[in-house]
C-alpha cells in the first residue's frame, strides 16, 4: 500500500484477532457484579469492521481513501474468517466447544456471525457497485465490464491476452480421470461447464484467476486522457474459446474460498521449533474450507457441485454480485491523483532529537542522555528516530551489545541491516525473532537465519509464549563506565507501517530502565525467573496484576473522597478480569475514559455497572495502534505505555512489557490526546449502553468535527524547534 492511510495492512488485522486456544475466564465473580456485563468479542470484531465499512460509506472522505477502505474492510474480514470463524469452527466440530465469555453456546454465536457477516459483505459489495464506483466513473476512473468496451478496444484487449495472460493460465478438468482440484484459499477462480458438441457431453472445468498479475488490466489509452480498467477475472471469461477450443461454453461463474489457515505447533512436542513451523506453514493451505463467495449469478448445478466437493454448509456460502475479491481494490490506491487522497503529511524529526546546528547530524545517544524523548509516530519521523538509534548504536565503537525483540519487520529491514553491521563489526548482538507471528512466520525464519548467518545470537523466547514486547537495549562504554540507553514502544520495529500506524515510543537512558531491560532479556534467552521490575509491568506474570492494583487504587481513592480518574487506550478490551476491575471502580465513582480501536468486551453506560464509563473509537488515515494506560493517583499520575492489549493472549500466552513514564511533560502530552480523543468536538464512534457503536461525526449545524489525527499532526509539527545539544 503505498499512500498514507490505513486500518490495517496484511497484518494488521491479526493484530487484533485472539488466537483459539481454549480460553478460561480471568475474572472472578464475587457475585456484586450481573451475569449479562459482557459484549460477544466476534460481534465486537464485526462491528469494528462495520465502522471501517462506514468510512468508504463517508462521500465527504477523499474518493480513493473510499476505495481504499472498501479494501481494507474485505482483507479484514478474509482474516477475520481465516482465524477467528475457523477457531471457533474447529472447537465446534471437534468437541471442544465452551460457552464464549457471554456465556452463549459457540454453535449459536456461530450463527449470528454468520448472518452478521452476510449482511455486511452485501452492504460493502452495494457500496462499490452503487457509490464508488460511479464516483470513480466521474473522475475519469473507469473499471469497465467486457460489454463497455467498443471493437476496437476489444482488438486491443485480444492482444493483451493472448501475449500477456493467455500463456499463464491452467485450465483444470474435471472428470473421472481427473479429480475435483484443490482450491487454494482466498484464490479468485472461473467455474467453467463445456459441452462437447459431438457427443453432447457437458464437462466441468475450473481456472484459477493468477494472482501474479494485477487484479484490475489496466487498458491501453483511447485518447479520452481517462484511466480505464478491466478486471482480470472478466477478461478472461470472454477468452474462454481459447483455453477450449472446439467446445461449447455452457456458463461461467466467479468463487472464491475461504480456508482455515492458522497454525498450531505443540511446542512441548517439538524438538525443532523451526522445523514444525515450516511443516505447518506449508499445510496451512490444505486447511479446511469454511466460506464460500459466488456470483450471484451461478446456477444451481454448479454451486451443487461445488458445495459438494468443498463440503461447505448453506449458511457458509455468500452470494455477491461480481466483482468478488475487492480487496483488489489497493491497487487504485497507487494511482497519482492527489486531489482523490489525503492531504500529504511528512512526519517531523522530534524536536528533542535534532540538532542545533543544521548542517550537523543529532548524537542519538547525548538526547537521550539528556533526558527521555517520547516519541508518536507516524507525526515523528521512525527514520530519524528509533532506525537512526539502531544504526547510531550498530556503527558506534563505544557500544558494546545491542539487544533487540523482533515481531514484524518489513521485507528490506534497516533495522535488521543494522543489527547485522554490529554484529560484523565484533559487537554482542541478540536478536529475539518471534517466528511464531501469524501470518509473518515465513519472513521471520528468514531473518533469523539471515542474522544467524552474520554472527547475530537469534533466540526464539520462551516455549508456550510469543514474544510481542518491542524492546531494544543498548549498552554503551562511557568514561569506564557502562550505560544504557533503551527503546520501548507500542509497534513493530517496522519502518514501513511506521508511517501508516499510530504508536508511541520511549527512549530514555534511565538507569532503572536499562536494568529491568537487562534482567528481561537474560529471562528470554536463558533460565532466569524475575519476579519483579521497578519501572516496567510485565506479562504473563505481573501484567495484569499490576495493572487491577493500579485500578483498586483509583477505587479506594474515590471512596475515600480523593480524586480519582482511568484513561486507557488501546486496540482491544476483553479480559474479563480487567473489565470486571474497571466495573468495580465505576461503582465506586471513578470516572474511567476508554478508547479503543477493536474489539470492546465491556458494556458502556449501564446503569448500577458501567454508567461513569466513557467508550470511544477512533479511526482514520492512520490505524490506531498505541496502548496507553493512565491513573491519576491522587495528583501523583502513574501513566504506562507498551505492547499489551487487554486480552487472554497479552495477558497469559505472551511476553508484553509496559514502561512508566515519568517526565510530566510526557504526561502532559498524553493526557491531552486522551482529551482530544474523548471531547464531543472530535469524531469518533461512541459505544452506548446497548452495546452498539453510534457515529458522531458531524456538530449539531452540520459542520465536520475535528478529525483527532489532523490536530496532532498540525499541533507536533507546529512545535517549536528545539534541538539536541552535543
């Protein structure tokens, strides 16, 4: 995706899907709080999809960021099925179904996902055919049909398929000499019945629509100075003679399969981690179908057939008008029309870390030996910030060891170059590669053989847990003596979805920090057990403790008549333990703001549980991604920010690390987010008591309200310039 917006990218979607273990509740019922104070977390997921569904439904958005989300919205829900409906699927047919943390039977859930998700993707594919599309017709984007176009352009087109696509094609039949073939998930196919019209026998066959061309053909230029496309699927069904010579074309019809595609490796099990990922990786693709889309337009006898081979259920089958597959649709977004797209925004080098005279370049470490930088990306620069830390460290001789935790990076990572070259230049390097990170597996057991190769000491963490902290460590010789300087965020160390995520970073030399990190790491690459950090909460031990003392707290504070105040923000609420603590302190007066971006297990606004609890989401050009969590404490804020979401697999299956931060013009800063992100002047969606997501997005006289992430860009980038003294 190469413009600047986005909900989610490929991965991001897993970012906040919860993986199918079979999870018991956190909390435990005192019996002070009712049964019925939780919202399905499937149903959550869906509505989150629903609001991004409502941005490209938005006609005062930008025309291509419209498409744009329109794609986002389908590779959402292809994740969302692929993870999420097969998880559960799976526990049903195999008899390990428990009530969901509603209490529901998983098989009854299953049902209203299924007639939740139908309704949505009719609603999104209406959105295209009825919306998008003609607006893009208007701005001389055309995405034309096999009927559009004239003889000439169909001469033009001719060529284009037998030199380009033609040769790339695979006909499959299908007949007692050759069986039904496999249909890889998520491909775009061509269902095909032929009659051979001497013996009058009808046969069927099946193509495969080739992923390794664009989805949309782009037409050659008719003079009209417009852009017109064709998509790929319906310009090969009109040269379906060629791939049959001699037959009858009988019909034609569009399908597409949605297969479960999670892994599960028996760590326990396992002698070569590694090796078992790799096994499952390639049999992810063999997992079994549990959605079907069609053209509304197939016949009976052809999706009979199908139904049959794919052994797929009525209620799995989704009927849509063509085209499927719109997560196609990201290719427009390369298309060069400014005016169709956001404003540009160029995020800023943060003040604390430029230099003060312009021709030189900042020292790194004397910021952050000055003082802790937060930083907030994607408004700061992650180049100039965290990779420029990295590659400071890895080219510095006075540095001794660079440790790094590594979840998701990009395919040419400098923050993986860089832990090389300081690895070939004799520093200690260790680098903790997550290679169970869904749907990353392959790309990260890349890396980690690319780092071992260079001398790089790669662990994989602990057995049972993933590793979803984002830490770097660096130890520096200064004056014989040894520091540390330390980075920890919120996201990936990933310079590419750095500039399409919200995330928050810490960099601080903080000599506490420095020894917590140290004792953490020695924790992930050997046998040590920490039972306690001064400046940092970490799971799966201490996370979720700490963070229920922390909201007893605010509790008592209130009971006691001293002021009191939660704010959190992050991508998922649905740790019951965690929400049963936040009712509690909502019936002891606490005024608690939550902002989130996902999925949101608890109940806003009810009378008697949750009525002095504030729920919003916010969602834009940018995916929303930080966790902040923040108490007041009695006037003395203790504010936390990190990796963690509020869900059974952050709190109880990975290592995630929070870090307190201390200087209060950093609090300052994140306080005055969360006050923009909760004020009635700021659009976002407002959960209500009945569990459902109200849009606010324009004031009472009709006027837009403010979009939360162009204030922050224009308030950072407004800033006065500083500069990092040397």
């Amino acid at each position: 995706m190469d413009n600047d917006s986005a909900i989610a990218d490929p991965s991001s979607a897993t970012d906040s899907l919860d993986e199918y273990d079979i999870d018991e509740s956190s909390s435990v019922d005192d019996g002070t709080l009712i049964y019925d104070r939780y919202l399905d977390r499937e149903l959550s997921w869906l509505a989150f999809n629903q609001r991004v569904l409502e941005l490209a439904e938005d006609e005062s958005l930008p025309l291509l960021e419209r498409a744009n989300f329109l794609a986002i919205f389908a590779s959402n829900l292809d994740e969302f099925f692929m993870v999420r409906v097969a998880g559960l699927k799976r526990r049903i047919d195999t008899g390990l179904a428990v009530p969901t943390n509603t209490g529901r039977a998983p098989a009854d859930v299953l049902e209203e996902l299924s007639a939740a998700a139908h309704a949505l993707q009719e609603r999104h594919a209406a959105e295209f055919r009825t919306s998008v599309k003609p607006a893009l017709d208007a701005e001389g984007i055309h995405i034309e049909s096999w009927s559009d176009l004239g003889p000439e352009d169909r001469e033009r087109v001719d060529e284009i398929f037998s030199s380009q696509i033609f040769p790339v094609l695979m006909p499959l039949a299908v007949d007692p000499a050759h069986p039904f073939p496999y249909i890889s998930g998520l491909s775009l196919n061509l269902s095909i019945r032929v009659r051979n019209p001497k013996t009058q026998k009808e046969e069927f066959a099946r193509l495969k629509v080739p992923s390794v061309l664009p989805r949309f053909i782009q037409l050659p230029d008719d003079g009209s100075d417009q852009l017109r496309y064709i998509p790929l699927e319906d310009l090969i069904s009109n040269h379906l003679d060629a791939l049959f010579p001699g037959m009858e074309i009988l019909a034609h019809h569009e399908f597409r399969v949605t297969r479960n595609e999670d892994v599960n490796v028996d760590e326990d099990e396992s002698e070569n981690l590694i090796k078992s990922l790799e096994k499952q990786i390639l049999n992810r693709r063999f997992g079994p179908p549990i959605r079907l889309e069609i053209t509304d337009d197939m016949d009976e006898v052809t999706l009979g057939l199908l139904v049959r081979e794919l052994k797929i259920t009525e209620q799995e089958v989704y009927r849509l008008p063509a085209p499927l597959n719109l997560g196609g649709l990201f290719q427009l977004t390369r298309i060069d029309r400014p005016a169709l797209k956001y404003p540009r925004h160029v995020p800023i080098t943060s003040q604390s870390l430029m230099p003060t005279e312009g021709n030189e370049r900042a020292d790194i470490f004397r910021a952050i030996a000055r003082k802790d930088i937060l930083l907030h990306h994607p408004y700061e620069s992650f180049s100039t910030s965290v990779q420029a830390f990295l590659e400071q460290a890895a080219a510095d001789p006075d540095v001794l060891a660079i440790k790094q935790t590594l979840y998701r990076t990009s395919g040419d990572s400098p923050i993986v170059e860089a832990l090389i070259d300081a690895a070939e230049a004799g520093k200690a390097v260790l680098a903790l590669v997550e290679i169970k990170a869904r749907f990353d597996e392959t790309a990260n057991i890349s890396w980690a053989r690319k780092l071992e190769k260079a001398g790089v000491h790669v662990v994989y963490g602990l057995v049972g847990l993933k590793t979803h902290c984002k830490l770097a460590l660096v130890v520096r010789q200064e004056e014989g003596k040894l520091r540390h300087y330390a980075h920890i965020g919120t996201g990936n160390y990933n310079p590419k979805t750095s500039r399409l995520y919200e995330d928050l970073g810490l960099l601080t030399a903080d000599d506490q920090v420095g020894k917590d990190l140290t004792r953490l790491f020695n924790e992930l690459s050997g046998y040590a057990i920490e039972k306690k950090f001064k400046r940092l909460l970490v799971a799966p031990r201490h996370l979720r403790k700490g963070l229920v003392k922390q909201i007893a707290n605010e509790a008592k504070n209130a009971r006691a008549g001293l002021p009191s105040g939660i704010r959190i923000k992050l991508n998922s609420m649905v740790d019951e333990a965690i929400i049963d603590a936040l009712y509690r302190a909502n019936n002891a007066g606490v005024p608690i703001d939550i902002v989130v971006r996902g999925i949101c297990s608890l109940r806003a606004g009810v009378p008697g549980l949750s009525e002095n609890i504030r729920v919003r989401s916010v969602l834009g050009r940018y995916l929303e991604h930080s966790r902040v969590f923040s108490f007041h404490n009695n006037g003395d804020p203790q504010v936390f920010i990190g990796s963690s979401d509020m869900m059974h697999r952050n709190l109880d299956r990975r290592v995630e690390a929070l870090v307190r931060i201390v200087e209060p013009e950093h609090i300052e800063e994140l306080d005055y987010m969360f006050d923009l992100a909760v004020a009635d002047t700021t659009a976002s969606w407002w959960l209500d008591s009945e569990g459902d997501w109200v849009r606010h997005g324009r004031s009472e006289d009709g006027e837009p309200l403010d979009d939360l992430q162009n204030v922050l860009m224009k308030r950072i980038t407004q800033r006065k310039r500083g500069g990092a003294r040397r």
